[in-house]
C-alpha cells in the first residue's frame, strides 16, 4: 500500500486542481488533497487542515502565491510550499523562492510535479530531523555536568555552556569579538 500524501492545494480552476491530481496519481503517488480556491478558505485550511506539502497556483481571483506564503510563515507553518502555475518569470521564480517556495513548476510541465512533491516533502523531513538531533544535542551540551567551550578557527569562544561559566568563572560577554577577555 502507498503512503498517503496530504495535501492542501490553492488552486481557483477545478480543472487545473483535477490534471494535478491526475498527475499524482499517474506517478503512483496517493493524494489527499483539500482544493481550496480563495483567501477565506485558504486561511481556514491552514489552521484545520494537516497536510504534507502545498501546491499553489500564482494567480488567483482574491489574491496570489507570494501572499499566501506570507500567510503560511505568518501561521508559522513549516510545510513546503510548491508553485504550480501556468507562467512565471525567472525573475518572480526568484522572487517567490526567496519568500519562501521551495520549488515551482509550469502547468505545461506537470511531468515534474511527482518528483517535485516527494523531493520536497523528503528535504523537509530531513531538515526537521536535523533540527531535532540539534535540539538533543544543545539540550545534553546545556545539561552535562562537564563545562564545554567552542571555539572558531581562530580561536575565539563562540558558544560557552552555563556549567563552563561556573567552572571557568568566564561569561561569553567577558571576550571581545577578537578572543580576548575584556
């Protein structure tokens, strides 16, 4: 059995919303998707909907893509967020990565999605469980009753842990920017 992916999908033309899916679907991937098609619904999606990945069309009737990231990093939401528009040019595609998408593809181009969606969804899984080990790490680093002290390749302090500070006597904010202890 394929693993479901869950999917909220910003799209205002039923038909484009169907090739997707058909799209998906052809690459043996298992869609739920939810179609939303305005604002209204789609702010509602992304507080009662749980779902893997977004797919956005660019232009739609109330709004447009750049507007519905801003909404998804203001929900603080942490999805990967997909382009899937009829045109775009390379200088907006760069403009909507640096605002946050994580990919995009053309409509005429929907051979790519498959790939795209699960590509996508599998880097952000990757970076969540590096984001986790982070935590453990600094939680055990924070906790451990030996001192710990990182230094740069040159040599200056760049992380002091609060049991090195009880043993060193020694506050991060003690050294300058160049090492020395102020």
């Amino acid at each position: 059995m394929r693993q479901t992916v869950k999917i909220l999908h910003l799209e205002d033309l039923s038909s484009d919303a169907e090739l997707i899916e058909s799209a998906l679907k052809k690459a043996k991937i298992n869609p739920e998707i939810l179609v939303v098609q305005n604002k209204r619904a789609f702010v509602k999606a992304l507080n009662n909907f749980s779902y893997d990945i977004i797919l956005s069309d660019h232009s739609l009737a109330s709004f447009d893509s750049l507007e519905a990231i801003r909404l998804v990093k203001k929900a603080g939401i942490t999805v990967p967020f997909l382009l899937v528009t009829a045109t775009m040019t390379d200088i907006f595609a760069a403009k909507a990565m640096k605002e946050g998408a994580c990919d995009y593809i053309l409509k005429d181009r929907l051979h790519r999605l498959p790939s795209a969606v699960i590509n996508s969804i599998e880097k952000h899984r990757l970076k969540e469980e590096q984001l986790a080990a982070h935590e453990r790490l600094a939680f055990h680093i924070e906790n451990t009753p030996l001192g710990f002290i990182e230094w740069d390749s040159q040599l200056h302090i760049k992380v002091l842990s609060k049991r090195a500070e009880e043993i060193f006597g020694w506050r991060l904010e003690d050294f300058s920017a160049d090492g020395r202890r102020l």
